[in-house]
C-alpha cells in the first residue's frame, strides 16, 4: 500500500505528501510573512463575498507560524525582498488526516478552482486536541495545486466506516473509524481479533467481504494497528477514543 496515489480519504490516513518547486515572485514583505504571487490558483470572477488578490501569505521562516505550514520558499522566506524571484513548494512530508470535510455545492473561496472537499491533515508528531476550535492543514486534492499525496498506511483498511462486527469476545461493534469504535453494550474497550462482519451498507455483507475481514484480521490485533499508526506519525489519538485494552 505504501506509495500508492489516493483517489479518496478517511479519517486516519497516513500520507507521504509533497509538491514540486515552482517558479514565484514576492509581492511585498511583512514583519511576521512574505506574500508571493501564487502560481497555480486563478481569481474566481464571479466571487461575490471574497475578493482574492492572487496573493499567499507565508510565514517567516523565523516566525512561530512557520512550523504549522507546509509550503516554503528557496531561499527560505527571511531572506526575501519584495519583487525578488523564488521558488515555492512543499518538501516529502509525513503527515496525518484528521478529517475529510465535503462541499456542495463547493465552497466559494475567491480561487478557482472552486473546492467540493477539503483533506485536513496534521504534521508529524502532532495529536489531534478535541478541545481545539482550531486545528490542522487545510490541502484541496482537486485544485490545480500540483500536491502530491501518496498513502503510507490505512490502519482497518479492510473495513467500511459504519461496519457493524463482531469480536472474538462476543462483542459487537460500529466501526466509525481506526479509533474510534463504538461498543453496542455501552461498554468500554476495544475490539479483540480476529473480527466477524455482519453488516455492511446496512445489509448482509457478500461472501468476499466477510471472509476479507476474517482474513485480514487471523492474526495481529487492535493494539499493533495502533502501535504502526503511532511509529509512522509520532502522534496518539485523541483521549476520548484512545484506549490501551485489547
């Protein structure tokens, strides 16, 4: 699975991402950022709320906000003045989603194109916070931005978000996802292998599908899905779904 080009995301995923360096130029220079005329979006005339410039702003290399962006500048943001010519791209970075949010119709930014969903993802080494009203990097794999986003790891790739199981306990369970299962006796815990499919989009699933699951989950555990998630991004899930039981 390592390497391969997504066409979809979920909740989870650990993607290898990055995005080639780009001839730019710089607009103007600030204390805190650098705007640099944007090579890939284009102004979307028929903007009525937003009014977009053609410009993005990033972060001096120095500046605090530097370490929650992706795309950086050769040579580095500090050492640019305004009309000097760079280049603006995204190093191979590990990084995480924490959601995938979908838009219809899409959403009016004052760029085209417009985006119908966004992958929201966080760096390496960073745990999403619930109590957060902000949080993650905002990437749109449908715009004209050449990122490249292969995934690294899918933990429970072999389930649907909404499966309904059954453990090896007896137990059953809704798969919402990696970490977040939800017991159907309002117990605590998580799901001990291997697990049985019973429910698929709501009906029986196919034969192939429940002997996948039976399959996929004869050996290994819960716990060793979490421990290769927690190895590739330095990062725990959130404490409402975390749990260290078997």
């Amino acid at each position: 699975m390592t390497g391969e080009p997504l066409q979809d995301f979920r909740r989870g995923d650990v993607l290898r991402i990055s995005c080639p360096f780009t001839d730019a130029t710089v607009s103007s220079v600030h204390p805190y950022s650098v705007a640099v005329r944007w090579p890939w979006w284009q102004v979307d005339p028929d903007s009525d709320f937003i009014q977009w410039n053609g410009d993005v702003a990033l972060p001096r290399a120095s500046s605090m906000d530097a370490e929650h962006q992706f795309f950086t500048t050769v040579p580095d943001t500090d050492a640019l003045a305004a009309g000097d010519r760079c280049k603006v791209g995204i190093p191979p970075a590990i990084v995480h989603v924490m959601s995938v949010d979908r838009f219809d119709p899409p959403l009016e930014t004052g760029r085209l194109p417009r985006p119908h969903r966004h992958v929201v993802v966080l760096h390496h080494g960073e745990s999403e916070d619930p109590d957060a009203e902000f949080q993650g990097y905002v990437i749109d794999p449908d715009d004209d931005q050449p990122v490249a986003m292969d995934l690294v790891f899918r933990p429970y790739a072999f389930l649907s978000p909404d499966d309904e199981l059954a453990d090896a306990a007896g137990r059953a369970w809704r798969f919402i996802a990696p970490w977040d299962w939800h017991p159907f006796d309002g117990g605590t815990g998580t799901p001990a292998w291997p697990l049985t499919l019973l429910y698929r989009d709501g009906a029986e699933p196919t034969a192939a599908s429940t002997n996948a699951v039976a399959q996929a989950t004869s050996t290994g555990s819960h716990t060793e899905q979490l421990a290769q998630w927690q190895r590739l991004t330095g990062a725990h899930p959130p404490e409402r779904t975390q749990s260290t039981s078997r």
